[in-house]
C-alpha cells in the first residue's frame, strides 16, 4: 500500500515538473473550448480578436471582498466592438450551455465591458453582447455563435433615477 502511494506522489511530482499544474478535467475542457471558439471566431465568422480573458477589478463587494469581471473574448465583428462569453459543456442533455448565462453572469460581464470600453476611449463605439456555446461532438467541438444574446440596457440607470437622484 505505501508503496502504491509514494508511486502516485512521484508520479504526479514528475508530471507537474515543467509542465505546470495539473488541471482538474473541467478546467481542462473549458480551455480546450475556448481555444476551439477563439479559432472559430476569427477563421469562420471572421472576427478581430483584440484580448483574450480581459479581467478587471470592479469594486468590492458587501464584505469588503475584491470582485472582478472577466470577458472571455473580445472582438470586432466589422465596426461593432463584441464582447464574448464562451460556455463550454461535457453535454446538452440536460441544459443547453447558454443558460449559464444567466443575469447575474451578464450583469457582471457588462461590468467588466463598461471599465473595457472606458479604459480603451471606446466608450462611443458600437458594442454587443455574444456567447458561443460549445460541445464535445465526433472529433471535435460543435460550435453554435449566439449574436446579441443579450443587451446591457437593463443593467443602465433609466433617466428617471439620474432626473431625481441629484436632488
């Protein structure tokens, strides 16, 4: 028994030496996605890749914890600069990737677009809102781009409150 452990130890001591951490498999497939998608938006949808997991401090949050906002991807899609989320999943049986995003999930990447966009002098450009959705299928990924799945305009103050919150 000790042996088959010291075995596994220096085993897993060997495979860390100079090829950096070992990656739970999860981890692993999400990567793999990404990169899939990131071939896919440049060769096929023709996409300009600018930055690739773009993370930026937002604040902090209601215990005084840092909170930052990651974007997978971002692009220009011709004139309209696209800010990316990649849901990568083992399968679609039982929820399709998308739903992943949900509101909390979009609310912060609108976050992190927002400081992107301010920190970049972009702030006037055109933007939108993508997800690619992939899945392990027959020797590769399947790839589904999802344009404009959804809109910052209800994480915006409406002018209701910037009216009546200066008085």
């Amino acid at each position: 028994m000790l042996d088959a452990i010291k075995k596994l130890v220096s085993g897993r001591i060997r495979a860390s030496e100079g090829a950096g951490p070992i990656q739970a498999a999860h981890l692993e497939l999400g990567s793999r996605g990404e990169r899939a998608a990131l071939q896919y938006l440049e060769r096929e949808a023709g996409y300009l890749i600018v930055a690739t997991n773009f993370i930026v401090p937002l604040g902090r949050g209601l215990r005084n914890q840092k909170i930052t906002g990651e974007i997978d991807i971002v692009a220009y899609d011709k004139d309209t600069l696209v800010f990316v989320e990649v849901k990568t999943r083992a399968s679609d049986v039982f929820s399709a990737p998308e739903r992943a995003v949900d509101l909390r999930k979009q609310r912060q990447i609108a976050r992190a677009a927002r400081r992107y966009r301010q920190m970049m002098k972009v702030s006037e450009e055109t933007y939108r809102f993508d997800v690619v959705t992939v899945i392990p299928g027959d020797g590769g990924f399947i790839l589904e781009l999802l344009p404009g799945y959804f809109s910052d305009s209800i994480f915006q103050r409406s002018r209701y409150f910037e009216r009546y919150s200066s008085t």
